[in-house]
C-alpha cells in the first residue's frame, strides 16, 4: 500500500509534467490571439507519462524481472521466483527453485504468450517454468552456455510450446533451441526439444556476446532476424520454404553465409548494449527501433519492403533509464520532454521493460515497482512539426483537434506568404478562423488579386448555405474580381489571348457552379448591373442562360437581328411564354422556320394565343408570311384536331381571301351537322357571300338547314345543286314538294324548257303535273306534256280502286267482329264447389270472384290485391277512385233503412243508381281483369322485379332470425 507521502510525491511529479508540457505550449507563441477557436478546458489535460507505483511490497530483494502479457515474473532474493496475473493481481503465486549452490539468476526471458518462462543462471545453467505448472525443469541441453539473449517465434509459439527459438549467448554463439511443457517419451523426459548453433558473432576478431536477438516474420514467408553485440548490430534476411516452418531459421543464416554479414558498427563500447522495439498491438511486427550503445542511442524505424535491411527514419518518443530518474527524449528534435527523479529510499533504478500487451512501461529497483501509463504520445507532436515548417505531418497529427489545425493552418499561411507563394498562402488562410478583413487586406496591401480571389473561393466554398449573408458578399466581390482581371487580360493583345480564354472559363465555370446557384439567381440584378458596367456581353448572355433567363437571351439576339438564334434557344428550352411574346417579331423576318418551329412544339402551344400576331402579318406581310401563316392553321386543323371556333374561323377567312380553292373543300369535310361544326355558320355565310362564293354559301345554308335560301341561291349556280338541297328535308314533304316547284318553276320560267319541267315531275314523286301547269303559258301545246296528263289520270283512277277494295275489307272484318262480340255474350264456364281461390286457396263460391278463360279463378278482393302492385300510379289512383264511387253507390242502394219508395220518380232514380253501379264495375274489370295476373302481360313485366321489396327486405330477413 503507497503511503501518504509517496502519493504527495507522485501528484508532485504528475504537476510538473504538466506545467513542462503548458510552458512549451507557450513558447510556441503561434499567434492564438488571431484564432476563432477558445481554449477553454473544464479539466487539466493528463500528462503523456503517468507513473503509478505499484502497491506491492516484495518479501526480499528484487533481482530480476520479466512482463509479457500481462504476466509478471519477478527473482526475489536467492531461490524464490514470483508469478501474478496482472488480471488477478490479488492471486500471487511463488515458487522455491530448489537450488543448493550458490548460483544467482542471471537473467528472466518471458515469451510474447507469458506462458514460458526461462531462467538463466550464472553458474551456466538454464531452468524452464511453463505458466500451467509450478515445478521448475532444467534444460540439460542448454548446460554450459551463459544466456544473454532469446529470440521467440511469435508465429508459432503457443502455451504449451514454444517452436522454434534463437538464443544468444556470452560467447557470441547462436542456438537454435525448441521447448516444449509436455511430458516427454520414456527415454526423453527434458523439455528442450533441441539444441543446435546455427552461427556466431564477432567483434575484432574475438566472439562478442549476443546482447539482443529479434526474430520477425513478414509475408511471402520472408523472415529478418536482429542481433546485437556490444557495438555492431547485424541483420538476417531470408526466405524460408512454404511448409518449413518447422524446420527453424538454419536456412537464413546458410542463405546468408555466402554474402558479407550486414551490420552497422560504432566505435566506443561500454561492456553492453540494449535494443528494444516498438510494437502498436500483441502479436504484430515492430515498426520502431532504439539501440544504446556506447556513444549514444540509435533510433529509427522498421522498413521490411527493403530486401536488405530494416533502418529507416524514426518519430516520437524513447525513454531512457537512468540509476535515478527516468528520461523522455523527443526523437524530433533530440529534446528532453519529460524527466522522472526517483527517491533515493527505493534504491537505483534497475531496468525498464514494456508489455506490448497493454502498452505499459515497467521500471523496478530493488524494493520497489512502477508502471508507466503512456497516454496518446503524439498529442504535442504536430508543434515541433509546425516550429519544424514541416506543415504536412503537423496536420496529420492534429487532425482530430480542430484548434491544433487552425493554428498549423495559421503558421503556414504566414509562412508561405513571407517567402511570397501567395497561392498557397491564399489557400491555408481560407481554412483559417483568422479575421477575414485582415486577410483580405494583407493580400490588397500586396497587390495579390489572383491570391485574393483564390482566398475568397476556398472561403465561400466553406461558408454553410444558411450563411446568405456571407456568400453573397463573396460572390459579388469574386464577380467584380473576375471582371477587372478578364478586362485586363483583354486588352492586353494577341499575347495574352490564351489566358483570357482559361481566365472566362474559370469565370464561366464560378456563374454555372451549382453549390452558389441560389445566391446567383437572387442576385441576379446585382450581376447583370456588373456585366453591363464592364461592357461584357458574352459573359452577359452566357449568365442569362445559366440563370434560365432566356427572355433576355432572345431579347439580345433579337436586338442585334439575330433572329436564327433566337429561335434556336427558344426551340431548344421550349418556353411557351416566350414564343407568344417573341413570336411576332421572329414571324416578320423569318416565317418559315418560326411555323416549323410551331409545329415541332406542337399540342404545347395554344394556336388561339398566336393568331394576334398571325392576323397582324397576314394582313400586311409579304406572300411567304400569309403561305406559312395557312400552313401552320391546317397543321392546328388537321394534324392536332383543334376545335377552337376562333382558329376554325381565321383558317376560313384566309381560305376566302388567299386561297379560294380549298375554301369548298373545306367546308364539305368539316361535316353537314351543325353539331359537327366547329366553325361560326353565320360568319361562314356572311365571308362567303362578301366574296362572291354562291356554291359554298349553298352549302353553309344546306348545314343551316335554311332550305328555301339554299334552293333559290342554287338556282342562281346550278339546277342539280338546286335539286340535291330540294332532296334533304325527308322528314318535310309539304317543304319539299315546295322546293321542288321553286325549282320547277324556275326551270319552266327562266328557262322556259319543257323537258327538264317533265325530268323535275320524275325526279320528285311529289309533284303531279296539275302542280306544274299553272306555271306553264297559254300558249304551250299539249303535245309537250300530253303523257304526263295521261300518266296522272291513269294513277287516279288506280288510286280510287285501291280505296274500294279498302273498304270492302273493313266492312268484312267489322261483320266478322260483331259476331265474335256475339259468340263471346253466349259463352260460359263451369264452376265446381270445391274449387279454390288461385291467390289464397280457400273455396272460391263463398265471395264474389272472376273466372278466366286460362282456367285461373280468383275472389275479387284477392284478384285486386295481386294485381294493385303491377299497376301504374295512374291506374292505382284512378281504381281507387272507382271503388270509392262504388262504396257511395252501395250505401246509396240500401234501402232497408228506409221507407219504401212511393212515387214514381223514385222509381226511376233508383233505376239511374244500378245503371251506374253496374258503369262502375265494368270499369272497375277494365282496370283489374283485363287479363289474367299469372298468365298475362303483367306477369312478364314484372320478371325483373325482385320477391322481395328491397325496401323491406331488411324487415323480411329479421322475421326469419
């Protein structure tokens, strides 16, 4: 348990490194007072280095000590060894070594695994503890060499055993040894496998101890093997064979015996050296290296894509051990970062040792163990890349601390700006929170505009769409910008014509870029007003199509008479608006192409809102502008089936005025109805009948079915016209017969030809020559139409035959009919008294009933119930009625409450009330037994008719629930 005082001293030391750590942050005096960003800490950063002592108080001395994998081995005093799990700490197990002489441990190795531990002797003996047992096993094998150095198979160890392994020793001598915790055979009971040498290691000519042996394997089963004597470091490598792996590392040392050994040698020698490597997780390669050796230490990285070596440059941090205190150097720049002094009362610092497992330094003396928890080493190392100008790596390392980067950002923007690489500079500073006046003022102030317009792209590029503000500021300031520079470029001559080219493409591209694209379009006055100012049109018209402004696009081309490409742009957007305002204008000069440009929009534009335009030029346009003007009014009448009555009309008018051909034709495919017609008959009339057009005002007339006008305006053209109008009233003879003598009489008046007055009499079954003749002068013979007479009369008097034989039939068949009136008075049927009621099945003779002639027999109430529901309203009314005038009749009739009549007038009067009572019934029969209700034509009416009322169906379901 750590006492007071040794906490006091721990907090002490935590505080210092802090206070290192703060004071070199301020000294790097990086311009914070220009940052956006407010260091602003709710809690003190925790150092890089923090020591905790262990609270563990070992029974004797300390001598040696070993961790890996969060196994920790410890040699206390002389034949004790200590094991604990540092993942159950409260667990220690101790183990007595058993040995008699008085040998110390020389040395503790500890396997990547922790599972096999090897203890070296100075008295030239090995002993083997495996982790799952508590007897320690010599290795018989390994006698009389003194260990200095083991190199274990990371690929292939495992717990039970290690595969194979080098081993150093004081003589220089290399051994290729294998171990294995099991039990062996009968005649094998030692856990070494195998001992054999595989090389040796020199030094002036004498064997130099292995102080350190690293064994890595990489991929394409290439393997490097690391080993150090006091002052050389050599290096190994080598393929082994696919599936050999079994068979150890003597074929690199063989591949490599042929070739000059790979070392590196250094002059002073201090009796030992010591390597160690760095390692991010368990089981993977280092990637880091530090020798100390005599004069000092060798850092640097691993490099295995190399085929020769490993050594490469280095970064970050190594920590060196020292008898009192522990030291932090900076590899980057060879500077103390942080220093430890250990109290003298724990005795000197013995050695360091790291567990890749959990990162953990560990350091102990003889009575004491610390631990060193490295927390994120390179948190501060991006200041001495930026004080280093090397900006690159800076902001590698810092790039999860967005305050870190804004001052790197910072010291380079001002860096490249002093040695005035200004792009750059402009780049950096857009990335900063520094104040954007000062900026933007620093690169006025140089006469930097291509830095200055970079600076404010990379910002606006940066700005959030919800900062309108901003953007719009720098998307005016760019505009202008770009506009001076193209303006200087273009008056610049043939020389600078290249660049003026690349500099309107950039421009080009910054108006069409889609991320500003709103802030454009809302200000879009704002960059027409600038375009305008510096005379640049093309830029003009090129933002105008970029804002989908085409109005002013046509409106500039229309202005400078070049309509073509007017009408290209409103072809290819197909704006309607647009080619109902600009389509007058684009009509006068070029008609043709404006019409095949209608046409190509077809059902898209609406004929009726280009007729103003259509109309104005029509009437004093030249020949082509009235040719295509039709032209395109067909395509709306015959192609898209217009029906507009205003399209239908003008169409007629220029067909009267420019193309009389094609005005009948016209008219007889519109249609001969009215309701087919889809133009105005009446202006129809009115144009032709201005123009002289008499055959299609007959026509007009015809479909008016204004009959006369049609016959008499015919009459004045064409008797056969006449006679196919005479022809159309069908439904009318009185109006027919009257038009054909308007044609008659015309033919015989004005024409004075008897003939044709003869063909109208054959044409028309309605005319008779009586019809004609008054129309005929006195003095015409009657040689000319004496058949005709002769034909009249002999239809007469057929006619009057045909009446005769008429009439003898209808007075036969009314002679046949009152004798089957006769015959029905005299026939009668025959009623039995069982028989029954066809609707309610009780005897028939007990109430007054009807018998028909199918045999069906029904009481009278029952017959007008069945057949009261087939009845139509009218009928059920007027049957009410009738029962009602019968009920009086009968009430009328009694008389048992009465005197008996006296006089004679009563008689007669009560005589008057049965012949009326008896009226009322024949009425009453009329109604409801005309026919019978099953078998006659009520009965099939009503075969569509549901059983049940639909009304009561609801009712009718429920009684049967």
């Amino acid at each position: 348990m750590a006492s007071i005082l040794d906490e006091y001293e721990d907090s002490l030391n935590t505080r210092q490194s802090v206070q290192q750590q703060q004071s070199r942050l301020a000294a790097a005096n990086i311009g914070i007072t220009h940052s956006g960003f407010v260091n602003v800490r709710l809690e003190e950063e925790k150092p890089i280095f923090n020591k905790q002592r262990i609270d563990f108080s070992p029974p004797e001395k300390i001598n040696h000590f070993a961790v890996c994998n969060n196994q920790l081995c410890m040699s206390l005093g002389k034949d004790t060894l200590l094991r604990i799990d540092l993942a159950k700490p409260d667990q220690p197990n101790q183990i007595e070594m058993g040995r008699k002489d008085d040998s110390k441990v020389h040395k503790l190795f500890l396997d990547p695994t922790g599972s096999h531990l090897l203890i070296c002797l100075s008295s030239n003996e090995c002993l083997y503890l495996n982790r799952n047992t508590q007897k320690v096993r010599g290795l018989s094998r390994w006698r009389g060499h003194l260990i200095e150095s083991v190199g274990w198979n990371k690929l292939l160890g495992t717990e039970t055993n290690t595969g194979p392994i080098l081993v150093g020793t004081s003589q220089g001598a290399i051994f290729e040894a294998e171990i294995s915790a099991t039990e062996g055979s009968l005649f094998n009971t030692n856990p070494d496998q195998y001992f054999r040498q595989v090389h040796s290691l020199e030094e002036d000519g004498r064997p130099a101890p292995v102080c350190c042996l690293e064994v890595e394997r990489r991929l394409e089963n290439k393997c490097f093997i690391i080993a150090t004597t006091r002052k050389r470091l050599f290096q190994f490598v080598g393929k082994v064979a696919e599936g050999s792996e079994q068979q150890g590392f003597s074929s690199i040392f063989t591949q490599n015996q042929d070739l000059l050994p790979s070392f590196q040698e250094f002059p002073v020698n201090m009796g030992y050296s010591e390597i160690t490597f760095y390692t991010s997780k368990l089981r993977s390669s280092p990637n880091a290296f530090a020798w100390m050796m005599g004069n000092g230490v060798l850092y640097g990285q691993l490099d295995y894509v190399r085929p020769d070596s490993l050594l490469s440059d280095v970064q970050f941090h190594f920590l060196l051990l020292l008898p009192d205190r522990v030291k932090a150097i900076c590899t980057l720049n060879s500077q103390v970062v942080y220093e430890d002094v250990f109290p003298d009362k724990f005795g000197a610092l013995k050695k360091m040792i790291k567990d890749p497992a959990g990162g953990l330094v560990w350091i102990y003396t003889e009575r004491a163990v610390f631990r060193y928890h490295i927390q994120r080493e390179a948190r501060d190392v991006w200041q001495m890349y930026m004080s280093m100008a090397k900006f690159d790596l800076a902001k590698e390392y810092c790039r999860d601390r967005p305050e870190c980067m804004d001052m790197v950002l910072a010291r380079e923007a001002d860096h490249c700006f002093q040695h005035k690489r200004y792009l750059e500079s402009a780049k950096c500073y857009a990335l900063t929170q520094n104040y954007f006046e000062e900026i933007a003022l620093k690169f006025i102030e140089a006469k930097q505009e291509d830095a200055l317009k970079e600076f404010l792209l990379k910002k606006l590029n940066n700005l959030k769409a919800a900062e309108r503000t901003q953007i719009t500021l720098l998307v005016t300031w760019l505009t202008e910008l770009y506009l001076n520079r193209l303006g200087q470029l273009e008056s610049g001559g043939d020389d600078a014509a290249p660049l003026f080219q690349e500099m309107r493409g950039e421009f080009r591209h910054f108006l069409g870029s889609a991320k500003h694209k709103e802030c454009l379009y809302n200000n879009r006055s704002t960059i027409y007003d600038l375009l305008a100012s510096h005379g640049n049109v093309d830029d003009m018209v090129y933002f105008s199509v970029v804002m989908q402004d085409y109005e002013r696009v046509i409106s500039h081309h229309c202005q400078h008479d070049d309509y073509g490409a007017a009408l290209d742009v409103l072809s290819k957007h197909c704006d309607e608006k647009l080619f109902y305002k600009f389509s007058p204008v684009l009509m006068q000069h070029i008609p043709k192409k404006v019409v095949d440009a209608w046409i190509q929009m077809g059902k898209r534009l609406d004929p009726k809102k280009l007729i103003p335009a259509l109309m104005n030029y029509s009437q004093m346009g030249s020949t082509q502008q009235i040719k295509e003007t039709i032209r395109y009014m067909e395509f709306c009448v015959y192609q898209l089936t217009v029906t507009e009555e205003a399209i239908h009309n003008y169409l007629l008018s220029l067909y009267a005025k420019y193309k009389p051909e094609s005005l009948l034709w016209y008219l007889e495919q519109a249609g001969t109805h009215a309701s087919d017609i889809h133009y105005d008959l009446k202006y129809a009339l009115r144009l032709c009948a201005e123009h002289g057009y008499l055959e299609a005002c007959v026509l007009v007339y015809k479909i008016m079915e204004l009959y006369e006008e049609a016959v008499d305006l015919a009459l004045q053209v064409d008797v056969d016209l006449a006679k196919s109008c005479a022809d159309l009233p069908e439904d009318d003879e009185e109006l027919r017969k009257k038009l054909w003598l308007k044609i008659a009489r015309h033919v015989v008046q004005e024409e004075k030809d008897v003939k044709k007055a003869m063909n109208c009499l054959s044409s028309c079954n309605l005319l008779k020559i009586e019809d004609i003749l008054p129309f005929f002068p006195d003095f015409v013979t009657i040689d000319h139409f004496k058949e005709a007479i002769c034909g009249s009369l002999q239809e007469y008097n057929q006619h009057i035959e045909e009446l005769k034989q008429e009439m003898e039939e209808a007075t036969e068949s009314a002679k046949r009919i009152r004798e089957d009136i006769q015959e029905m008075r005299n026939k009668y049927g025959v009623v039995e008294s069982q028989e029954k009621c066809a609707a309610c099945d009780f005897p028939l003779l007990n109430r007054p009933f009807y018998l028909f002639l199918c045999g069906h027999m029904f009481h009278y109430d029952c017959l007008i119930q069945e057949v009261t529901p087939h009845l139509s309203a009218f009928k059920q009314n007027r049957l009410e009625e009738l029962q009602k005038k019968l009920g009086a009749t009968a009430q009328a009739s009694k008389s048992r409450h009465r005197p008996p009549p006296k006089e004679e007038g009563d008689t007669v009067s009560l005589g008057k009330g049965a012949t009326s009572r008896e009226s009322i019934k024949s009425d009453i029969d009329d109604v409801v037994a005309s026919e019978c209700v099953y078998c006659g034509e009520l009965m099939i009416k009503s075969i569509d008719k549901p059983f049940i009322d639909p009304q009561k169906f609801e009712e009718e379901r429920a009684s049967w629930l």
